[in-house]
C-alpha cells in the first residue's frame, strides 16, 4: 500500500506545480448545447487541436480552453455528433440533433460490419483504448470483466496468457469449448499472446448463436473478433507507449518459522501416538519443559534413550542427523524466501501511422520482458505488426494485417511447491559448501532439492509466428462488392532441454537431453461478396455471401538421449553423443471448407431481420457426415422509433430475439478413423531364447457415423438508453440445447478398445445477462462513469446414452456426468463436522477417531456407499459480475478502479485434512488443526484418518477482486506543442491489490497458487 500512496502522492504533485503555468493566460470558449426541448448537461466537449476537454453543466453551459481555428468536437450518446471551427467568438451557441438510434458505429458482425443499431444478435464491444491506462498486458487482460456472460481464468505466470477464455459457459462433454477468435476479419488460430494488446482497437463479442452463425464452425462457444488499430490522420502519427513495474506477491501461504515447526513437528508425533500418550506423558516433549509430574529419569525411560535430552527429543520428533546439527549449531533456511521473487516488467510499444487519400498505414513494434514471482520464470516477446491499405483506382483496393512475433519462455521455473516444504534445518549446500545439498535432510524419502534441478537443467524455449492477412477488393457497378482474403499463418517452436549429470538424480543415467521442434502451416482462404442498398429511405438491405477454404498442417519431431559417452558437456548441442535415442515424430493434417450467406434487411428503422447460413465440411469426421448446415434467423424491433412511441426519459430502445443452430468441430483430426501403431514385442522361444518381433496393432475404434456436435439456441435481449444516454444497457436471456455431444463413450473389455468418439446426449444451458453504464456525475472539472455487468448460467445434462428398458436413465459415474445435473456437479459425501472428544464409539464405527472428518451416512447403514453422496454443488460460478468507475478531475487528471467477482464456485479444500503422506518428513502450511483441547470443527487433526473411504473436502471459492487501480494525467498541450508534442500522459497502476474469498484460507482462490501484484508506471507521447 505504501508504493500506491507514492505513485499517489508523485502524479498529484506534478498536478498541483503545474496549475499556475496550465491557469497564466488561457484564452477561454463559453457556450450553451442544447437540443429541441432545451439545455442539455452532461455533453463531452473536445477541442481537437489541443487535446483539452470538458463537460456542460446542469445548465448546458461549457468552458473550454482554446483560439481560433480549433477545431470543437461535441458528443453525447442519442446525438448527432457534431465539429464546430472557432472563428473569434466567445460565446458559442450549440444545437444538436436527436439520433435516437444512437448506435451508428460499427460491429464485427462476420465477414463484414454492421451499424449497431442494425444488429438483432447478443454483440458485446470494448473499446480497447479506454482501458490503455490500466496497462492491460494481454489480450485477456482485455477481457476479463468487460463483457457479461465472458468468463477470463487468470494466469499468474510471466507469460499471462493461458487463462481459460469461456461464453456463456460449458455446453460440451469432451470437445473443445474455447470460442473461436477472428483477427481483422479473417479466423485466427495462433496464440493470443502473438497479439500485442497495445495494437488492439477494439474488440466484439459474438455470444449468441445467431451472432456467431455465419461462422458455423466451431462457433457454438461463441466467437472473439479482434480489431487492430489503423491509420486515423493525415499527417504521420508516431505513438509511444513505455512502462516499467515490479511485480510482487499479492498473497503468502505461509509454512512454519523454525521454532513453529518444532511445536509443529511435537503436534505431528503426539497425533500419531495419540494412544501411547496415556502411558507415556510428555514422551514428545520439549525434556526442559515436561508435564507435571514427569521426570527426566522417566522421560528417557519411555525408550530406554541416553545421551543429550535434546538430542533425544529432537529423534523423537523424526528430525534426521542433517537436521539435528543445524538446530545445534542454529542454522536455519528460509526456503519460502528463497522460492520467490519480485519480478521486474518492462514494455514498450512503438507505432506509426497515417492515411492519405488512398493509403492508410500502421506500423508497430513492441517488446515485452516479464518476470514473474516464481524464480526462474520470464517471459519475452517481440511483435512488430504492419496494417497497410492503399486504393489502387475508384474500384479497387489491396491491403494487407500482418503481425511477427518472437516468444521466449527459456529458463526453468522452480518447483516452489515441493522446495517451500522442506524443513527450516534442511541443509542447503553440501557439507563442502561448494554447491546445492541432494537431498537438504540427507533423506531419500524425502523431496531432492529444487533449486539444485533449476540450477543443473537448462531448457530453451523459443517460438517465431508469422501471421498475416492479404485482400483485395472490386468495387462492381450497382454497389455489389468482392473481397477475397488469404490467411496464412506460419509457426515455429524449438524446445531444447539438458538434465546435468553433474546434479546426482541425472548422473545415474549420465545426463539427459532432448531436442523437439514443431512447425506448423495452415491458410485460409475467403471469397466474400456484400452489397448494401437502402430503397425510399425506408428499405435497407445488406447482404453477404461467400464461401471459405481451409488447410492445416503440421510437423513435430522430439530425439531424447540419455547415457552420454564420454560426458554429457555439450548436453543438446551434441545430443548424438547419447548411447539411449529415443526418437518420434508425429505429423497431421486436416482440411476444411464452407460456404454461407447472410441477409440483413431493416425497414424504416424499425424492423429488423437478419437471416444466415452456412454449410461446414471438416476432414476430422467420420466418412458419412462430413457436412453439416447451420442456419441462423434474427428479429430486431426498434420501438422507440415507432410514432406511438413517447415516453419520457426513454431515448432508445431495441427488442431482440433470434434462433441458430451452430456446429462444434472442436476435435482431433483423427478420433474418426482407426489408427495403426507398430512396435516391437519381446518374446521367449521354448528353448528360452527372447527374440523380437514385430508387432501391427490398431490403437483405437473408428466411427464412420461421426458427426458435428450441434447447439440450439434462443436469445432474447433489450438494449435500451434512458435519460439522454445518462443510463444505458443490454439485457439478455438465453436458452442452448446441445445434441450429437461428442463423447469418449467408454466400452466393454470384451471389445478389446477401453472407449470411442461418438455422438451421445443432450446438455441444456441457459441464462441471464445485463450491462448497465452510467453518467453518474458530468461537471465541468469532474465527471464520474460507472459500467457494470452481471451474469449467470445454469446448465444440465439432459440425457447421455438413453433409458433401457423402461427404466431411469443411468449417469455416468465413471466420468463423472450426471442425468439432471449440472456439467461441473460435485458429487461427494457431505461433511458435517469433525467427531469430537465425546464422539469416541460414534468414530470408531467408521474406522475413525475424534479429529477425523464425520461424514454423512445418509442412509444409517454404518457403511458409506455411493448412495451416501450427494450433490454438493458446482465447481463453476453460480454468478459473475464486475464494475468499473472511471473518474475526471480538472480535465486532465483521471482515476479509475475495477472489480470483478466469480461467486458460488466449490473448489477443493483437502488441506483442511491436515494430512501429507510424510507429514514427519516436511514442512506444513500454518493453519488450525483439531486437537483435543482446540477441538474445533472445520479442520481436522495432523494426519487424519479418511476411515478408508477416498472423500474431497470441499469450499466455497467465492471471491472479489479489485483487479486493477489506475491514474493519469495528462499534461496540457500548450506545454509541450512547441517540442512538437502532441499529447503527453503519465500514468500508474496497480494490478490485483486486494482479492477477498470469505470461505477460502488457501493463496489464491482463483488459481490455488501465488499470483502476482504488479505495481507499473508508465508514459505515454504522441508526435
């Protein structure tokens, strides 16, 4: 907290010294905006030419800052935005028109954009460079929160980019739900992090099934369309964006100091030998400090033990020889300390752009260098990206999107889950002092040492993605349109990894290498044609059609060798010198093809209906249903534009309703076909001798009926803005129905394959949305927006391989799906308490003990059973939601915070067991732990006893994060315009300050493990 007041106190003091110079001599615009019906508040006023804004009063009226021939630009949502030139005078009188659809600007809709108040599908959209202050350093972090029904997992590793990304939640059994990204047009199917979020304009989220229809393939988990940044002004733009931050651990998960673990270490044995203890008081005792009434005579006695007491208890307590000595001689390691790190962070972002007539150009590069709290974990990139259009004649144009990116994940990240239990009196050198300890308590039951393995194996990592997207379009007469787009995206990846034989777990096999190496080629190929024509200014129609080709490949090779001769110096550089190759390939290939169409018709901007189709064909599926048909139908009614229509403090309002049926393909190339492995097979002879031979076996069951999986969906949404734009939102209530699930159906032993990829089943999932924003405050020196989003979704498997018989169905215990209930069930035995001191014949029934977790016998036959589980509930949220406030003060200096919350999730809490399998060997985690004078109810004793039945324990993961605090400010342009400065901004975040999970007492609820607090300080000038 202390580092935010300072980056606090630093912006403010740049504010307050620089008033006088921002006050002395400023030429000052007033004016009035208004409308028909009269003054209007709460209107954005910006002067274009030197960056200065601000917002009318209640009473209309604005001042502004500025001198003839600035150019005025005055916004407000369910106006016509207007630009006014100041030519000398001093008091401007505005008025805007109504535009009581307000929704001009353009979404990705598919193969084209649509005006937003044409859209009848669910389209969410954030506007990336609102958010640039919050420094997001991936596409996720883009993402996460802004969008209702859009669930982002959080990846606290340098890297950042493996969250989960999931719309409106699970909907499949086996197959993939990750939604399917489109990058300025065209489908993309590289990495998120090739994506330098810096270069982001804005992105739209597809979630209904109608919205992402034209897409078909792979488009029931709803479709992410990325818009990139382009050339906006006529003369050249040079944008540069630099931070730097520290990142740090936003949660410890503290173990035991050295002297909490030897009380620890006493619990630990006294808990083991509970039922000696009557016998033998004290026996784990520190000799110095024994009960009342025991002697040091008789405390030896209990094992006919001599020598030093302490020595003798130190034994007793299961401390090894290493660790005796170093409790002696008061040497101590703090491993925790030694597993992480603070990680310094440093990005910088580069980019030209411009437009003419007939070029429109942007060029960026960004380098990015993260490390992370967990030593040995980095990440860096390179990205340079290249948008380019140019209009070649009145008819045709030729451009290209293309992004290079260099990722590096080298290095090997410590294992800091094993390293943070070894004992406080570990070793952690040698006993020569010249390198890392083997084994830190000279134990080989015991877990080696970490930071020996990071320090002995050597691991590269580096990927080069190329992906680009190259078009052309005609202009033909009658307005109609062609657009053809091909997408070719190449991909590199070399890992290379050496294991010393100088570290003793390698030197057995005299080293380790191994060198893999992954290319992949794929391409994309689109032929769109489009026509958009509005007849008697009433009827406006846009069409779509085209069709799309597709092509994957790839090619993977891995050698490993180990035995190196004579040594294994060189490690992968010579990994032939190895005496045992290991070497593989695997290479595959897949195609896909689709044809589609789209119409959008919309009369008198009132009525609309969007109508589309596509036919999908995918290599992976079996030989008799490669095809399949995706049809989609949408309904839009703007009422507010309807005559009868007049209902005070209502400006906009838009019903919505559509039906789609999407398609999912997300699976491997080859479940549908049968598949030959050979190998050798050691057999012995009658007479003894073992020969080889050669074996040709298939390694899984085709299906020729395989098929697409399919969703249903219906969608019905309200957008709406109320009180001149000061509240407006969308609200959306869904319904999916999911057949032809694909499924890995296991089967019967006797058929000799343990299970096939078949089409099974049904899963509903449904739900509700609603995203508010707000103009809560619009002054001239403060104005205040809040933006909100909720959401929930329930779904349920409805059927899996169908009732027999007349009976119920049956669910699947073995995978875990349950008829009726949700995809994420938890099914378990419920807990109802720890059994207590008074609760001794009670335990003992279950094989257990006081301390030991009661669990529910539902049925009261004294044994547990599958009929005593129950469903407990879900390890998905049960709801989600988010906030944002963003707040102006003195125009230039700008403050925003933003929350999100997952509630209602189980996740599993077996710490509360207290049980480790070598408890006495290892350090433990501080936290409560039953005794029979702390009997408390929520955890049990040190090394309890589960009673021989395999049970979870389970809690609530509910969380609130405040996810990001940000300030800016912006120095005035009259500062810096003689430097040629066009802008200039300084700014500072803090990212994930505070996370609070009421129910959940273990690092970090949403990642079971450390993440990381990044503090960041950042400039940002344009030229």
């Amino acid at each position: 907290m202390k580092a935010i007041y300072k980056i606090l106190a630093l912006v403010m003091a740049i504010f307050l010294l620089n008033c006088p110079v921002w006050l002395y001599g400023q030429s000052k615009i007033s004016g009035a905006i208004l409308d028909k019906n009269g003054k209007l508040s709460g209107v954005t006023v910006t002067n274009k030419t030197n960056g200065d804004n601000t917002s009318t009063n209640q009473s209309g009226s604005f001042i502004i800052t500025g001198k003839n021939g600035d150019i005025l630009e005055i916004r407000s949502i369910g106006y016509v935005t207007q630009r006014v030139i100041l030519k000398g005078s001093e008091q401007l009188r505005i008025i805007l028109e109504e535009d009581a659809t307000s929704l001009d600007e353009v979404v990705v809709v598919g193969y084209g954009t649509e005006k937003r108040k044409d859209v009848t599908g669910a389209i969410a959209s954030i506007d990336a460079t609102k958010i640039r202050n919050e420094h997001p350093a991936s596409v996720n972090d883009i993402l996460r929160g802004n969008v209702a029904g859009l669930n982002i997992g959080l990846d606290p590793s340098a890297d950042g980019n493996d969250g989960s990304i999931l719309v409106r939640g699970k909907n499949t059994l086996n197959a993939g739900s990750t939604p399917l990204i489109i990058l300025d047009g065209a489908i993309y199917s590289g990495s998120i992090a090739s994506i330098n979020p810096d270069d982001i304009k804005s992105v739209d989220v597809l979630k209904d099934g109608s919205a992402a229809a034209i897409y078909g393939s792979s488009s029931a988990s709803g479709v992410i369309a990325i818009t990139t940044k382009r050339g906006t002004t006529d003369k050249p733009t040079v944008d540069v964006n630099a931070t730097t931050g520290l990142a740090t651990m936003s949660v410890n998960q503290e173990v035991y100091s050295p002297e909490e673990f030897i009380s620890f270490r006493q619990a630990v044995q006294e808990s083991l030998h509970a039922s000696s203890l009557t016998d033998r008081p004290g026996q784990y005792s520190n000799p110095f400090s024994l009960p009342e009434g025991v002697t040091l005579e008789q405390w030896l006695a209990y094992d006919s033990s001599t020598g030093d007491p302490n020595e003798v208890w130190l034994r007793r307590l299961g401390l090894q020889p290493v660790e005796i000595t170093n409790y002696r001689d008061g040497n101590t390691t703090d491993w925790y300390n030694l597993s992480f790190k603070q990680g310094l962070r440093q990005d910088f972002n580069v980019s030209i752009s411009g437009k003419s007539k007939d070029v429109n150009y942007y060029w960026a590069g960004n380098y990015q260098d993260n490390e992370g709290i967990v030593k040995g974990d980095r990440f860096k990139t390179f990205r340079n990206r290249l948008n380019l259009e140019a209009k070649v004649t009145s008819f045709l144009k030729f451009g290209m999107n293309t992004q290079f990116s260099f990722e590096d994940r080298s290095g090997t990240p410590l294992a800091w889950a094993d390293l943070i239990t070894q004992t406080p009196y570990a070793s952690l050198y040698n006993t020569e002092g010249t390198d890392y300890s083997y084994l830190p308590v000279g134990n080989n039951n015991t877990f080696e040492n970490e930071l020996g393995v990071q320090k002995y194996t050597t691991t590269v990592d580096k990927t080069y993605a190329l992906n680009s997207s190259i078009y052309g379009e005609i202009n033909f007469p009658f307005g109609i349109k062609f657009r053809s787009t091909f997408t070719p995206n190449l991909h590199f990846n070399n890992t290379y990894k050496h294991q010393s034989s100088a570290w003793p777990s390698y030197s057995t096999i005299n080293g380790a290498a191994s060198r893999a190496r992954t290319t992949t080629y794929q391409w994309l190929l689109d032929n769109v044609f489009s026509w958009e024509k509005t007849f008697a200014d009433r009827h406006r129609f846009n069409i779509t059609a085209g069709q799309t080709a597709q092509k994957y490949q790839t090619w993977y090779d891995i050698m490993d060798n180990s035995l190196f001769s004579p040594n294994d110096n060189l490690g992968y550089h010579n990994i032939g010198s190895g005496t045992n190759p290991i070497i593989s390939s695997n290479d595959q290939y897949s195609t896909q093809a689709a044809y589609f169409g789209r119409v959008n018709y919309a009369y008198d901007d009132r009525y609309i209906v969007t109508a589309t189709f596509r036919r999908d064909g995918n290599s992976a599926f079996g030989q008799q249903y490669p095809w399949a048909n995706f049809p989609s139908i949408g309904l839009g009614w703007n009422f507010s534009n309807e005559k009868f229509f007049n209902i005070d403090g209502v400006d906009y309002g838009k019903l919505r309703l559509t039906y789609s049926q999407n398609g999912n393909g997300n699976i491997g190339r080859y479940i549908a076909l049968s598949q030959l492995k050979g190998g050798q097979l050691l057999n012995v002879k009658p007479d003894g001798t073992v020969i080889s031979d050669s074996q040709l076996y298939a390694s899984n069951l085709p299906n020729i009926n395989l098929q697409w999986e399919k969703t249903q969906s219906l969608n019905v949404g309200l957008d709406f803005s109320l009180m001149k734009a000061i509240l407006s939102g969308s609200i959306n209530l869904y319904s999916n129905k999911t057949t032809n699930l694909l499924a890995l159906r296991s089967l019967p032993d006797v058929l000799g394959f343990e299970n096939v990829w078949s089409n099974l089943g049904q899963v509903n999932n449904k739900g509700f949305e609603i995203s508010l924003s707000s103009r809560n405050f619009n002054r001239e020196n403060f104005s205040w927006n809040t933006a909100v989003n909720f959401a929930l979704n329930r779904n349920k498997i409805v059927s899996l391989y169908g009732a027999a018989d007349g009976q119920p169905e049956a669910s699947d215990l073995t995978n875990g799906w349950f008829i009726d209930q949700d995809l994420n069930a938890v099914w378990d035995y419920r807990i109802v308490g720890v059994y207590q001191n008074n609760e001794v014949a009670e335990a003992d029934k279950y094989n257990k003990q006081p301390g030991d977790f009661n669990l529910l016998d539902s049925n009261g036959d004294g044994v547990y059973t599958d009929t005593d589980k129950q469903f407990l509930g879900s390890t998905a949220p049960r709801f989600t939601w988010s906030m944002r406030n963003d707040f102006s003060i003195y125009k230039d200096f700008t403050f925003s915070f933003f929350i999100y919350s997952n509630w209602g999730q189980l996740a599993k809490y077996n710490q509360a067991k207290n049980y480790s399998q070598y408890i006495e060997r290892f350090n433990f985690y501080k936290q409560p732990y039953w005794t029979p004078t702390n009997p408390i109810n929520d955890y049990a004793r040190i090394q309890s006893n589960d009673g021989g039945i395999a049970f979870n324990v389970w809690r609530k993961a509910s969380f609130i994060r405040l996810d990001n605090i940000s300030v800016g400010y912006t120095v005035p342009s009259r500062m810096i315009e003689k430097a040629s400065i066009r802008h200039l901004k300084l700014f500072a975040t803090v990212k994930n300050p505070f996370v609070w999970a009421p129910d959940w007492n273990y690092w970090d609820p949403q990642t079971n493990g450390p993440t990381p607090q990044i503090y960041t300080l950042g400039l940002n000038i344009s030229l």
